[in-house]
C-alpha cells in the first residue's frame, strides 16, 4: 500500500519585482534603512534583487492566499531591507522534492535555495559538483552576526557543512520542542473524562468517541478518536509511548541501529492495529491527504491529533461547526507499558537550510540580506507581526496583535510572515510572537511540556549513510515509499500477518542495505565520540 506520488507537478508561482525600490548605486540619497556589512562606494549599480525558491510548508496562505496580499507583505519586505525580494514558492514534502529535483536537474536555480540539507539526496553531489557556493567566506566578511545569532550546534551539522566548509546557513525550529497533543475538551467533558495519561485511558476514551455523539451531529459512527493521514511523520504520537521514534537511532548492544527496527515498533504497530480494528481511526487513513486534516478538524470529526503548540492559538480561537462549545486542550502523549511517551527526538534545530547556488551573480549581497533578517529589529518585528497597522498596532510600546490577521483570514495569515516568508526561523515558535497571543500562558506551558517529552538521539548529527545513498526505500522514518511505511500500513490494515510481517520487513530492510547502513553508521558513531 506504498504511498504514489503524483505524476502531474503544479508549480504555484508568486513572484513579485519591486522595481521601485532599486537602489541604484551607492551614493544614492534615498533614505532606505541602510544594510549592515556594505563595502565602499562603487561605480556601478548594486545588484539588490534576490529571488527565492522554497517550499509553501502546507501554508494555507501560501498556497491559495490572495496575490494582493502577498505583494503588501513582499514590499513591507523589500522597504524594510532594502532588497527586492521575490518568492516562488513550489510544493509540499513528496510534491516539492519531486519539483526541487526537477529545478536542480534543469539548472535553473535562483539566488538563494531552501534544502533539507546540503547533500540531500534530491540533489545528490551538489557539493561535490560546486553547485553550492564555499560560504565561509562571505560570511565572515559579510555577516559575521550570523555566526553569533545561530547557535553553534546548529553550524556543527553536516546539513549545514561538508569537509569542513559551510555550504548552508540554517534556518532554525525556534524551539527545542514543540511537538504536542491536541484534544477536544469538549469531547472529553460530554464523555465525562479527563485526558488520557495512558494507552488504557486512550482506548477507553476512543471507544466513548465511537459510541457517543460527542460532536452533536446526529450522525452514528463519523467521529475518529484519533486523526491520522499520510504524512504520518507529523501525525505520529503513539510510537514513542512504547519508547522509540521512526527516524531516530539509538545505540543497542554496541551497534548504533534505527528504532524502526526494534521489536518495541512491533509493539507499537500493533497498538495503531488495535485503534484500525475497533473503529477509532478512519479505514482510509493511509491515503487520506495531510492537507485535508485542517477541514476534519474544523467539522469536529476528529477528537486528538499531533499538533505543534504555535498552533494552540488558531486552532483555540476557531469556532466549529455547530459545536458552539468547542475548546482545546494541550497534553502530552498517553504513557506506554513502560511509562515512556516521548513524541520528539533532540535535533540540532536546524528546520532547513538555504543555500547559494554557484550561478547567484551577487551572492554577498544575498548574505548581507540574511545579516539584516538576523540583526534588525525592524526584521524582529516584521517575521513576528507583519505590518504596522496593518496587523498590528503599537500604543506605548506595546504591541496589539491579532492573530486571525485582517479581515479574519481563514487561511491563518500569520504564517506566511511568521512562516513562509521567514528566512530565518519557524517564527511560530518565536517567543516575541508567542508573548502577544491570546492563552500565551497555555502556549509557553505547552512549549515545556514538549520539551518534558524530548527524546535523547545518538544520531543527531549523523551525516547521510553512504550505505543509503540512492535508497529510498531504507529511509528510517514514515516516509512514503519506504519499507518502514509500507510494510506499517500492510500490517496495521490487516494484509499482512503483525507477526511474520514485522520479521519479514526488518529481514528484508537488513538485506537490502540495512545490514551495511548500521555498521557504517556504528563505525561513525565511535569516531565521532571517541575521547
């Protein structure tokens, strides 16, 4: 039941050129906020175009958001840093590494780049091929705040560097954690329960969701106790209550191997079989679309989820249909056999990385952009509240904000500045954006509950297994097309035996380069911790 990827790509262009706001040459009096790390005066113009190309991140507005409206934010953009930034925005997760391939097999690349690492395996030898600008350089003469900005953590990652050289600037998680648990309170209050605390409590809450109208629709048998779709990456919060994580490793018995295949996931497979088998999550969830989760949320016919506590805030404030007493509540995930419910494994915080293509004609001036988006506090302001008294207001230094954004967009606006157009962070998680919500003491509360839930991961900095380079279908996490996530929805399903099924996918993964991917990773391991 492998996942198929769409064959026809759609490329959502939104580009804008700001040509008013060239600045000519230096010496120009234009009185433009002026750029941190300029060099002397030149003769001839200075190239302040910047074209971005990224990923929409599943963002309502970035995606069918109003073009109007994008450009406001693009030239607030562009005023404020004194660059004519323009975006094109490509996919989501499979879309936008099937049209990112395209792109870097085509050449046409534009300035600056969003990867999930600079050897990907999308564009894999990039680096080799001096497809990737060395940015070493540029950044200590250019923006030498950025190095004082991210953490050094973050730079230690080999998604950031390669023999020694940095290829990537990080764009951070803003948060150690920020994985959680949503629930309907409602939901929990009509069936006369507290949230779950274990898989026992979940279970019997499911089955009251199954049996009860607990969304007051009239309507038997339309409410899942749980939402799951095919990007179970993000909709997974039960595998770590039997304590592991798809995509982590961990070392066991001196060998450094994947989660995926201990006999725990086993465990935790049967567990997601239990909720298929009695009713409590959607018969068609392995082919029901991420992008559809948003609309069950909203009818009330889903009762918990994997959330991100940013989201708390919109999702809280949303009225659902005919469910006037709708309301949210954060918890962790339930505990396992073992009292362990982690729900997100340590990371180097690095949420992607950008790049600068070797064809970028004014790369120093690409870098001295990021410098700003770091360094201003009109770009602190901006990625956390858009535009003055457009989204927000100030009266005395303090900031109103309203997180619905104008007119009360549905497509939650908020991210596409905070988000989308954010070329430093996940500006969600940005304690400035946090402090002005509404329940912001619900929100950091829920941020500390996350990171109470943070699971250890002996791999983090791991670079890419040789072992794996050009095999998909090893990938250690849920990913589509991998072993790992078709051999879970056969079992879970019913079309393969838990049992044998599990042995015979964790024999299969071994033989078809597991074996030679954890001794590799188990070599890497001990060298790169040895005193």
């Amino acid at each position: 039941m492998a996942y198929k990827a769409k064959k026809t790509i759609t490329t959502s262009v939104v580009t804008v050129l700001l040509s008013s706001i060239v600045l000519a040459a230096c010496g120009n009096s234009s009185d433009k906020p002026a750029v941190s790390g300029g060099g002397a005066a030149s003769t001839k113009p200075v190239n302040k175009d910047i074209k971005v190309l990224l990923s929409h991140n599943n963002s309502g507005f970035a995606s069918k958001g109003p073009d109007d409206k994008k450009t406001k934010y693009y030239q607030e953009l562009s005023k404020l840093s004194g660059y004519n930034v323009s975006y094109e925005f490509l996919g989501h997760d499979i879309d936008f590494r099937q049209q990112l391939a395209l792109r870097f097999a085509s050449g046409e690349l534009p300035d600056l780049v969003r990867t999930a690492s600079v050897d990907w395996e999308v564009h894999q030898g990039a680096v080799d091929r001096g497809v990737f600008l060395d940015l070493g350089p540029l950044i200590d003469k250019y923006a030498p705040n950025l190095k004082k900005k991210i953490p050094e953590a973050a730079w230690k990652s080999p998604k950031v560097t390669k023999n020694g050289k940095i290829y990537g600037i990080p764009v951070l998680n803003g948060a150690a954690a920020d994985r959680i648990m949503f629930y309907r309170q409602d939901f929990l209050d009509k069936v006369n329960m507290s949230v779950p605390k274990t898989l026992d409590e979940f279970l019997k809450f499911a089955e009251a969701v199954k049996t009860t109208d607990v969304n007051n629709d009239g309507i038997p048998n339309n409410t899942w106790a749980l939402s799951l779709t095919d990007g179970m990456s993000w909709n997974d919060v039960f595998t770590g209550s039997f304590g592991l994580r798809p995509g982590t490793w961990h070392m066991r018995n001196g060998k450094l191997e994947p989660d995926i295949i201990q006999p725990q996931m086993k465990e935790a497979i049967a567990f997601y079989k239990q909720l298929y088998d009695k009713g409590y999550i959607e018969k068609d969830f392995i082919t029901k679309k991420q992008g559809d989760r948003g609309t069950d949320i909203a009818k009330g016919t889903v009762a918990a989820w994997g959330a991100a506590t940013y989201q708390y805030a919109a999702v809280a404030a949303q009225e659902f249909t005919n469910q006037p007493k709708g309301a949210i509540t954060m918890a962790v995930p339930p505990k396992g056999p073992r009292g362990e419910n982690f729900l997100q494994a340590e990371t180097d915080q690095v949420y992607f990385v950008w790049t600068i293509p070797a064809t970028t004609k004014n790369p120093e001036e690409v870098i001295k952009f990021l410098e700003w988006a770091w360094s201003s506090p009109e770009a602190d302001k901006f990625f956390a509240y858009g535009i003055k008294d457009f989204n927000y207001t100030e009266e005395n230094g303090q900031i109103k904000f309203d997180p619905k954004g104008p007119n009360n967009s549905q497509l939650n606006e908020k991210e596409f500045f905070q988000l989308s157009i954010n070329v430093r962070e996940n500006g969600l998680n940005n304690p400035l954006a946090l402090k002005v919500l509404p329940n912001s003491d619900k929100i950091l509360k829920g941020y500390d509950d996350a990171k109470s839930v943070l699971m250890k991961n002996d791999a983090m900095y791991m670079p890419p297994l040789k072992a794996m380079d050009g095999r998909p279908e090893l990938n250690p996490g849920f990913v589509a097309g991998s072993l790992f996530y078709d051999w879970f929805a056969k079992m879970v399903v019913g079309k393969e035996d838990l049992d044998k099924g599990f042995d015979t996918f964790v024999a299969e993964w071994k033989k078809r380069g597991g074996d030679a991917a954890i001794k590799e990773a188990t070599d890497w391991y001990n060298s790169f911790n040895k005193k």
